[in-house]
C-alpha cells in the first residue's frame, strides 16, 4: 500500500469517526436539550400551580367574609326582619344568602383543585386546611337541627358546579361563578335549585330564634379568615368579631 493510498484510507476512517461522533453528540444534545425542556415545563407547571393555590387565597378570604357578615346580620336581626329589609326585592333575601353559601364553597373547591396540582404544601396550607375542616364539620353536624345543614359530598358538589378554570398563557386561573348566572341557575334549573334546600329549612329554624348552628358556623370562619388574612389586607371592611350570643 502506497503512501498516498494510506493516507486516503486514514482519511476515509477518519471522516466516518468523525460523523459518527457528530451524530452521537448530536442525538446527546437533542436528548439533554428535552430533559432540560422538559424539566422546566416541570418547573413552569409546579409554578402555575401553586400560584394558582396562592391566588385562591384573597378571594377565598372575601368569600368566607361574605358569608360570615350574612350569618351575623341574620343572627343579630333575625331571618324574618331580614325578610321585610328585602321585601321589594322579591326573593333576593333567600337567594342571595343561597349564593353567598355557593360562592363559598366554589372557593373551596377551587383552593382544592389548585392544592392537588401543586408539586407541595407548606405549614400555612396545613393550618389552613384544619380551618377549612373546621368549617366544614360545622356545616354537616346534624345533631342540632337540618337548617343550614350541608354535608360534606353536597358541599363537593356545589362547590364543582361553582367552579371553572381558564388558562390564560398556559396557566390555569381558578374562576368561581357570580351572582348573576347563580341567579340564572337558581331560578331556571330545578336541580341546582334543590342543592339549596338547607337554606330554605334554615329558615324556619332562625324565624323561631335557634341561631345556635348559625353562630357556630360564623365563628369557624372567623377563625378561617384569620388564618388566610391575619393583615386584614383583602377583608378590612368586614365586621370580623366571633358572635357570641349571651351578648344579643
């Protein structure tokens, strides 16, 4: 084998090592370019998703504050003046305190969702979680009367059909729906009406002056509200005092 000959070969040899190589640092970089793309998804959505449990925080807040400002002024003045308040308004006493419960639990549901997304939970999620539960075993204890008696699956359930999710540049914003299509689902859909029976029997049990079960649950979340808004920085204008009924 001539000079010239070797050196072609060594040439040839060397041009198949080297696009052999360039082929396998190219498929290595392709692989470790995914692995990174993915692990940053991976971030990006771990991210999105305890954002989102953060943003549920605020609105949750105001919900429960709603709710429990309701339960005062029935408490303090009485289902049937709150009634007469409202007369010229049709049914809007009922329904919107139906609502109030509704717009509650859709934030339940929505902290819920957002909690399972999340990639972990903090000592504060923890703390908040016993509240909500607190909450929760208040509306379904059926030892006192059936008015305002929610269990726990009927809370699950409303709390679903309030709730909706939109994504907006790839994360997913927790919505909860507003009075004006509750109203629209209250009134035109018998179903969703039935959900609400608790608050229709919690009538007659306020009309004859038992608001033990009301003021139980306006306490339990006063002390939910304390834990998600220790600053009074999204609930200032609400009255937050735990009724305690020697005093009315």
């Amino acid at each position: 084998m001539t000079i010239d000959t070797a050196l072609t070969a060594l040439a040839i040899v060397l041009s198949v090592v080297s696009v052999a190589l360039s082929g396998w640092f190219s498929i290595r970089t392709a692989r470790l370019n995914r692995q990174l793309e993915d692990e940053r998804d991976e971030r990006i959505e771990a991210q999105s998703a305890l954002k989102a449990a953060e943003r549920v925080y605020e609105p949750l807040a105001q919900a429960a504050a709603e709710l429990q400002s309701r339960i005062f002024n029935i408490v303090e003045t009485g289902w049937v003046p709150l009634m007469k308040r409202y007369e010229s308004h049709g049914d809007y006493a009922l329904v919107s305190t139906a609502f109030l419960f509704a717009h509650y639990f859709g934030w339940i549901e929505a902290r819920r969702q957002a909690v399972l997304s999340s990639s972990g939970e903090g000592g504060r999620d923890i703390s908040v979680q016993k509240l909500i539960d607190g909450v929760l075993k208040t509306l379904r204890r059926s030892e006192d009367s059936e008015g305002f008696l929610f269990f726990t699956t009927e809370q699950r359930a409303i709390g679903e059909l309030m709730c909706e999710w939109e994504v907006v540049n790839k994360q997913r914003i927790p919505k909860v729906k507003g009075y004006a299509t509750f109203v629209r689902m209250y009134r035109d859909d018998e179903n969703f009406r039935a959900w609400f029976t608790p608050v229709n029997e919690g009538m007659s049990l306020v009309s004859k002056g038992d608001v033990r079960r009301l003021a139980d649950i306006q306490r339990a979340l006063v002390a939910l509200i304390d834990e998600l808004d220790p600053k009074r920085k999204y609930t200032a204008g609400y009255d937050l005092q735990p009724i305690h009924l020697e005093g009315l």
